[in-house]
C-alpha cells in the first residue's frame, strides 16, 4: 500500500485503502476542495465517524511532520524497506482559489471530540507554539500563522489573524517563509533558514518560526476535514 501511494497508483488499491489515500492526498494538497462525497465514500467502506476523525488528524500530524522535516533539512538515518522518496522537485503546488471560495470553519471543528486526550494534548501545543513570547514575539508568531492559514484557504483563521498583516520588510520576510513552507514545502532549501539567520533569528527562533507554520497547516486541515468532510456527511450522507 505505501509503495502504491508513494508511485501514485492508488488505482491499484483496494476500494477502502484507494478512498483513504485521495482523501489523505485531498486533505494534503488541497484542503479546501474536500467534498462530503469523498467522505460518503470513506462511511460507504465502513468507517464511521471516530474513524473519520481519527484518519483527519493522521493526515493533519503528517502534514505537521512533513515540513519540520522539509525547514530542518532532517533525512532517513534508520534502514526502511520502502523505496528511497526523492521529491519531484520541479513540481508546482495547486493554485489557490480566490478568497471569496474560501470556507469559513469556526473552532468547534478544530478540536477532536471523539479522542479527548488527543484534544487536550493538541490544545496545549497549540498554546504553547501560537501563545509563547520567546524566543518569536507573539506578533511574529501570528505573521508566520496568517500567511500560513491563506495558503490554506482557512478563511476563519485568517480573519482572526487579520491584524497581524506583515508590518515592515522583517515580518514580510517571516511571511514569505510561512508562504513557502506551506505551498512547497519539498523546495525548502538551507537558504530559507539562512535568510532569517542574516536577520537576527537564532537557531531556537528558527526551530519556533517551524512549528508555527507546521501546526498552523495541520490545524487548517482539521477544520477543513471535520468541517467540510464530517459535516457534510453528517447530514445526508449515510454511514
């Protein structure tokens, strides 16, 4: 199965493995076009909706986990029987639909009802990377998320972050890296840590200014997997 995925050859899936691979690759690179028929394909195979939310926040972590290792320039140190992933580097990330098409998903779809020790664990990081005052200001911290959050379509987030539009040519700076590692997160290279480095940001600012981006793409993709994919299942698609 993760070989298929890798070469994309879902086709050559099984019906439940192939729903949750396009769900997981929607969810990744296009979060905002999730469809409630592509979850009523998931409930159709038998996952209910816990199974449904636990596949989301798999994806979600991934997508966390994915562009730590992409800013950080971590590689494979352990012996793996899958084929060695070399990204296509000259792929472009999908266009962004213009904001009008955005969709607007409030709180009550960013959390995990159906794991509460994954909620509290998940709210206390996000209070930690978003509401932290070292070694990233606050301010910084929000110009690093509201340009993350637009890359992701979050039109509720990125109406919350409103305020914290890029300021001078610093925290346009920090946007651009937050625009980067949230589109294309594959062409990350050691120049992007370097240009903030020439700019005062120390190694632990930089391993901050990481999660911030890294958390802001995965909660995005929370609420747009309950939000747009359980809710709409919720009401009309059965089980």
């Amino acid at each position: 199965m993760s070989e298929a995925v890798l070469d994309g050859r879902e086709d050559q899936l099984s019906g439940r493995s192939a729903t949750l691979a396009r769900y997981a690759s929607t969810l990744t690179a296009r979060p905002w076009a999730l469809t409630r028929e592509l979850v009523g394909e998931l409930a159709a195979h038998g996952l209910d909706q816990a199974a449904i939310e636990g596949a989301t926040g798999v994806v979600a972590v991934f997508n966390y986990l994915t562009r730590v290792a992409d800013a950080s320039g971590i590689e494979f140190d352990y012996v793996s029987p899958l084929p060695e992933f070399k990204p296509a580097l000259e792929r472009r990330a999908v266009e962004r639909p213009d904001r009008a098409f955005w969709p607007v998903i409030g709180p009550e779809f960013r959390t995990f009802p159906a794991f509460p020790a994954l909620t509290e664990a998940w709210q206390r990081w996000h209070k930690y990377v978003f509401d932290t005052d070292a070694p990233l200001t606050r301010r910084e911290r929000s110009v690093l998320a509201l340009a993350a959050a637009r890359e992701c379509c979050d039109r509720w987030r990125a109406d919350a972050l409103v305020a914290s539009e890029p300021a001078d040519d610093k925290e346009r700076l920090l946007a651009r890296f937050a625009v980067k590692l949230s589109r294309e997160p594959w062409r990350m290279r050691p120049a992007d840590l370097e240009r903030l480095r020439t700019h005062g940001y120390s190694e632990p600012a930089l391993l901050h200014a990481i999660a911030v981006v890294a958390l802001q793409n995965a909660e995005s993709r929370v609420a747009m997997g309950r939000g747009l994919g359980e809710a709409g299942a919720a009401q009309g698609i059965p089980a």
